[in-house]
C-alpha cells in the first residue's frame, strides 16, 4: 500500500459509527491526525454546519493535513462547498469506498465493476455542473467550462455503456457456467454478510482454502467457489464481497455479477459478528437484508450464522441473537460458531445438509 496520506475525518458522535469510519479510511491508505463530530451530517450547504464547517477550516489550515474525509454520502454541491471553503480535497464515504474498492480488485471483473462505479459516481458530478452551468453559475467543477463539461458527460456515458455490456457478457458467461453447475447437481450455499465479519475464514475452514483474510476491510471482492463434500453429499460453498452500511445502489448493480451467485443459491449463510454490540448487529443485518432485497433474494433461505462466538461468554450471545428476532427454534435457521477455532462448524453442516434436502423437496414437488 501507498504512504499513509494524512487526513481529517468528519463523522458521527457515535463510537462504533467513527470507529468504522476510521477503519474505512485506514483501508483506503489515510492516517486520520484529528476527527471532527457533528450530529447531523446532512445540512444542505455543507453536510455540517457553517461554524463547524469554519472550524474544520481552521483545523486543516494550522496542519499538515491532506485531505478532509466526510463519513457520510454528500451531494455534489455539499462536497465542492466545503472543499472551496476549506480549500482541501473532501473524499466523502462513496468516494472513500469506491478507492478501497480500487485498491483491492484483483480480477478482470471486479476492475471493470469499479471502473463503472466510478464512472458512476463521476457522471453525477459532471451532471451537477451543467445543471449549475445553465443556471448561470460557474461552480468550477473539474476546472471544465459547460461546453467541456457536456463533452465529458458524453465521453463518460459511452465509457459506462462499453462497461455495461462487458459486465453483461461476464454475467451471461457466468449464468452458462452455473446452468452447467446445476446440471451436475450441485446444491449451492453462499456465505454473504458484512464486511469483516469472517465469511472468508469460514469459507477457508470448510474448503481447506487459504484465501486472503484481514482485519482491513473489503479483503475479499471476488467470488471463490469450491465443492465440499458435507456428510457425503457434494455442496458448492462461494465466498462473496462483503456489505456496508450506506452503500449507494448502483455499487451493488456493478457487484451484480459477482453477486448474482446469490440469487441462485439454494441457501444462504448470513454470517453476524457476534462479538459485536446488538446496535452493531443490528446494522449488520439491516445492510444485508438491504443488499438481498435489492437483488430479490428469497430471505426464507437465510441460515443465520453467528461468528466468532469465542470472543463472548455463552449467554450474552445468546441474548443478543434473541434480541435481533430472527430465530426459529422449529425449523433452525441459526448456529453460533467460530470459524477460526471451527466450534460448531460440524452442526452448521447438519442445518445446511437438512436445509438443502427440504429445499430441494419443495423444487420436486412443485
Ligand atoms: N476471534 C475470531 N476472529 C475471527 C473469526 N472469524 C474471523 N475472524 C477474524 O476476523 C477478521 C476478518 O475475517 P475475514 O474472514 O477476512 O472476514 P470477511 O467477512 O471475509 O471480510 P471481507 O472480505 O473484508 O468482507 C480476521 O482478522 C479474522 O482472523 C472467529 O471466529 N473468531
Ligand atoms: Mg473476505
């Protein structure tokens, strides 16, 4: 990775909100020197307030601080305000994504899925900057003039389109892949969920695989898929890019592809950091149940999985899992393991075997 770069980071008077943020950025490549909380970071004019806006100013101006992070999406206008005010590069959190992101693609794939995200999010400020050109006012975007700046948009949509169509092929390829999966009878199980909370060291566990795992955040993004062979019958495991918190919609339509194995799989092992607070589980879940609606993934094939159950006494695991209301005694949609000891792997494998048979008699008998 490159030379930490030294950033100011706004975000939220909440612990585990700014202790996410700071992890975000430390993954990007940014040492955070000094952090800045607001309540709100959604005001119009500069996502803070005016006298915080002026005190962040003042902050970068007596410092050696590079950039400005802002933990929240911010709209283009928000995002040159504050960056004319404080006369500083403000990467807010979709920017601060889209550059791990950047970092971490190491297939075909995942480079043309940022490319197009990027593009994206490119388009959307370039946008701004005709709308604000044709009201008459030069907002200095990209130091682009309006005729430059509709030349560029043009550009950066046929770029997208190109992109588009690749990704297409890529999904259509894949989609003749999995038809010949099917074929083979292999029953399907994608381990999905937050990222960090370790559905790679579990995809490890089970396949004897050595993929990278991390503390950084988004280690993994691309799919791996490998048969195991589960009390005798053969089941594919795939590893997926993990979920956030605020992730805008058209990231998860770039991970399409990626995250289309989903869609397909028979189950779905949604993996929870129960060493966590219940607030932090709690956006854990709220994020994945996001994603999985966005791509219209049946939640009736969700096996709950809590991880790293060897960081917390027994009960107070328990407790939290029940506080979340998602478990069913009667039919076990649940199992509390630790992926790096594999405490409980073998029961996980017995709730996935019986939910894969019961799953595939309602196929035969439908
Ligand atoms: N104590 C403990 N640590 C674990 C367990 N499972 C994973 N970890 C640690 O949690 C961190 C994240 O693990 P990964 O397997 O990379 O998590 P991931 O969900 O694949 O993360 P992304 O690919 O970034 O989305 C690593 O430091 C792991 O060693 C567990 O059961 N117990
Ligand atoms: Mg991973």
């Amino acid at each position: 990775m490159t030379v930490n770069r030294s950033a100011l980071l706004i975000t939220y008077p909440v612990k585990h909100v700014a202790s996410e943020a700071k992890s975000l950025a430390e993954s990007a490549g940014y040492s955070i020197s000094c952090t800045v909380t607001q309540k709100h970071l959604t005001r119009s004019k500069f996502g803070i307030g005016k006298g915080k806006a002026d005190e962040v100013r003042e902050l970068v101006k007596s410092s050696n601080i590079e950039y400005v992070i802002f933990d929240e999406i911010l709209k283009p206008t928000q995002q040159y305000n504050l960056a004319k005010l404080c006369e500083i590069d403000i990467i807010d959190r979709e920017k601060l994504i889209l550059e791990i992101f950047r970092l971490r693609s190491n297939t075909e794939e995942s480079k043309i899925q940022i490319k197009l995200a990027e593009l994206h999010y490119e388009a959307v400020r370039i946008k701004e900057k005709v709308r604000l050109a044709k009201k008459g006012e030069q907002p200095g975007f990209f130091g682009l003039g309006k005729y430059d700046a509709e030349v560029h948009l043009l550009d950066v949509r046929r770029r997208i389109s190109v992109l588009r169509k690749k990704l297409l092929k890529e999904e259509k390829r894949k989609l003749v892949q999995r038809t010949g999966r099917a074929r083979s009878g292999f029953p399907t199980v994608s381990i999905i969920g937050y990222t960090s909370v370790g559905k790679t060291t579990l995809f490890n566990f089970l396949t004897g695989e050595s993929k990278l795992v991390g503390v950084e955040l988004f280690t993994t993004l691309s799919t791996s898929s490998r048969i195991v062979n589960v009390n005798g019958k053969k089941v594919m495991f795939s590893d997926t890019v993990g979920f956030i918190s605020k992730l805008p919609a058209y990231m998860i339509d770039a991970f399409k592809s990626t995250l289309q194995e989903l869609i397909f799989s028979n189950v779905i092992l949604l993996v929870l950091d129960i060493s966590q607070s219940f607030e932090i589980l709690r956006k854990q879940l709220a994020s994945s149940y996001t994603v999985l609606i966005h791509l219209g993934v049946s939640v009736a094939k969700i096996i709950y999985v809590f991880n790293k159950v060897d960081l917390v006494e027994p009960d107070k695991a328990m407790e939290k899992c029940q506080q979340l209301g998602v478990l069913n005694e009667g039919n076990k949609n649940y199992v509390m393991i630790s992926s790096k000891t594999g405490m409980n792997v073998h029961t996980l494998l017995d709730v996935v075997r019986s939910r894969i048979f019961v799953n595939m008699m309602k196929v035969d008998t439908s």
